[in-house]
C-alpha cells in the first residue's frame, strides 16, 4: 500500500513540474494521470497492489469534495447575489450535457458492451 | 464548567484535527442518511455534510479559511486520486476492444456543451464576468476546474464550489433525464454521467451498474483532459469574438 502510495504521489509530482516548467494549461494531476495511464497500458498487467489501492482512494472520492464544497460559505455575497445565474447556468447545462453525451454515444457505440 | 475553556477552544478552532473530525464525522452522517433512505439521489451525502458543515461554521463564527487550512488534508487528497483514475481507465481500455472512435465523439461534444452551455445561460442570465468564467469549467473534477478557472481569470474558489454543486445536481437529477431520454445502455449512461458531473456523478454511477460506473471513472479523466485543453481555446475564441 505504501508503494503504491509513492507511486500515485510521485506521478501526480512528476505531472506537477511538468505543467510549471513548460507552463501548460492542463493541471499536474490529470498529467500524472496521463503518464500512469501510458505505463500501465504499455505493461500486461497492472500490479495488484496499486489496483488495490487507487479502488480504496476511489471507493471515498465523495468524501474529498466536502473541503471544497463547503467553500460555499466564502462564497455568500456572489451566491447571494447571482443565485439565478449560477443556478440557472448549473442546471440547465448539466442537463444538456447529459443528454448530449448520452445519446451521441449510445447511437454511435449502441449496446456493444452491455452484458455486465 | 473548565474555566479555560476558552483556551480550549482557541486551540480547537485552529487545529486541523478539528476540521479533519467534523469533516469526517459531517460525511458519515451524510452517508448514513443517504444509506437509510434507500439511497434517494436528493440526500446526496456530500451535499448533506457539506449542509451540516455550513451552518456549524455559521453557528460557531469559525470562518471558512480557517476550517479549509484543516480540511486541506482531505482536499489535498484529490491530487493523488486524480492520479488513482488511471486504474479503472486502463482496466476499461484493455478490454474494449473497439469503439473508441465514438467515445472519442461523444467526449468532444460533450465537453464543448458543457463549457458553452453554461456559460451561454450564465450571460443570458446577466451573471458578472468573473462568474461566467469560473462557470466554464464546472463539469471537470475539482482541481482539475480549479486549475482552469486560473488560467482564464476566474475564481477558483467559487469554481469548485459550482464544481460540487454541479456534481450534486447531476448525481440528483442525471438518471431521471436520461430514463427520459431512453439512454438505456449503461455504458452511455455512465460516460454521461462522468462527463456532466464527474466524481460525484461517477460515485453515483458506480452504486447503480459497475460498467456504467467504470465508463463513468473513464469519462472523467478523459473529460478532464480534453476540457483543460478545450477552454483554452475556447475563452482565446470568445475573447476575439467579443473584442
């Protein structure tokens, strides 16, 4: 657990000088992401260990946008202020996003991976 | 009464072990209420704990800095779990064995209407500048947003709270318009999910199907990807367009 640990921390590292030293646009983490993504599809397997590991950091994920949620509360004058236009914005392009996503990809791709 | 308990809760409300408990703790009884209730996608947990976080800070005057230099450790944890979604991706890549090319698509147009639909609504509705830009990016995980909303000049503060607020209303209302919508296959309903409201549309894909909660985790880092890239070039576009 520890060295997959290391690993993911080294990875999202690795990601993090990347994107300041050639001042990309794309944050650290989703770089990291990017380059274990790449080994572990150029490797057969991927090792029991960190499989272990990112599915209990991953069973949790909800947990880790409390913090940030609760950012609400700095947040009350514009909240306050534009509810209607934040709300308004939130939900109606969730939906269509949704929707959009959804039912380009069920036409283009139909049922090919449905037996699960 | 402890006669230094006002001492006492000098240290409590600047400790980051304060904030890590209630954090936890808010969390818990959020998930157990959702757990309870027959899992009804309204009592979204995060929702509920960040409710109840809310009005403890409000009640007890701590302000919200204060509470996040705690809760940080938890926040900082999305860095390694960003990282963690290679997993599930790689997993799903290895054993699909086509369609990519459609999934390609339906990624790039869905990243495209979440950006521009949110924040052709959010200028619809007169929002200010600054909160049509930290709008843009909503539908991507949190750092990931975050990190885009600096980029183009928003705040990435009041980004990550749309972010969650986004993921709340996806998680709430995203099975009910894609029943509506007859997406039955759970591949598309996942990627959908993951697209729109990542993490916390993935949790709650990953309850309902495992293949729509794999191709969810998939969309999300793709989703990431391609919207840090898109936006960009997107706002420089929208920036030309209104000069």
């Amino acid at each position: 657990m520890l060295i997959a640990i290391t690993q993911l921390l080294f990875c999202q590292l690795v990601g993090e000088v990347i994107a300041r030293a050639f001042d990309l646009a794309i944050p650290g983490p989703v770089i990291g992401m990017t380059l274990l993504l790449i080994t572990l599809l150029y490797r057969q397997s991927i090792p029991h260990n960190l499989e272990s590991t990112a599915e209990g950091i991953l069973s949790h994920l909800s947990l880790l946008f409390v913090p940030a949620g609760v950012g609400v509360v700095a947040h009350l004058t514009i909240l306050g202020n534009e509810w209607q236009a934040i709300v308004g914005s939130l939900v109606g392009s969730t939906i269509v996003t949704v929707l959009v996503t959804g039912w380009i990809l069920q036409r283009l791709h139909g049922g090919a991976n449905n037996e699960s | 009464m402890n006669p230094d308990f006002g001492e006492v809760w000098v240290y409590l409300s600047a400790s980051p072990l304060t904030a890590l408990t209630i954090t936890l703790v808010a969390y818990l009884l959020g998930d157990w209420i959702y757990q309870k209730s027959g899992r009804m996608p309204v009592l979204n947990p995060v929702l509920i704990a960040v409710i109840v976080i809310t009005i403890g800070l409000t009640v007890t005057g701590i302000d919200y800095w204060t509470y996040f230099e705690g809760a940080q450790f938890v926040h900082f944890l999305l860095g390694p779990a960003t990282v963690a979604l290679a997993i599930p991706v790689a997993r799903l890549l290895k054993t699909m064995r086509s369609g990519y090319g459609a999934l390609a698509i339906s990624l790039i147009a869905g990243s495209a209407t979440a950006a521009i639909s949110a924040v052709f609504i959010a200028e619809i509705l007169q929002a200010s500048e600054q909160t049509v830009l930290s709008l843009a990016p909503k539908s991507v995980t949190t750092p990931i947003a975050m990190g885009i909303a600096e980029r183009i000049g928003g705040l990435p503060s009041l980004t990550a709270v749309c972010v969650i607020m986004t993921g709340i209303i996806g998680a709430m209302l995203g099975p009910y318009v894609l029943n509506a919508a007859r997406i039955t296959s759970w591949d598309a309903r996942g990627f959908a999910m993951g697209v729109a409201a990542h993490g916390i549309g993935t949790a709650r894909a990953i309850q309902i199907n495992k293949n729509a909660g794999a191709f969810a985790s998939l969309a999300i880092g793709l989703n990431g990807l391609a919207t840090a890239t898109l936006i960009p070039i997107l706002y420089a576009v929208w920036q030309w367009w209104s000069a």
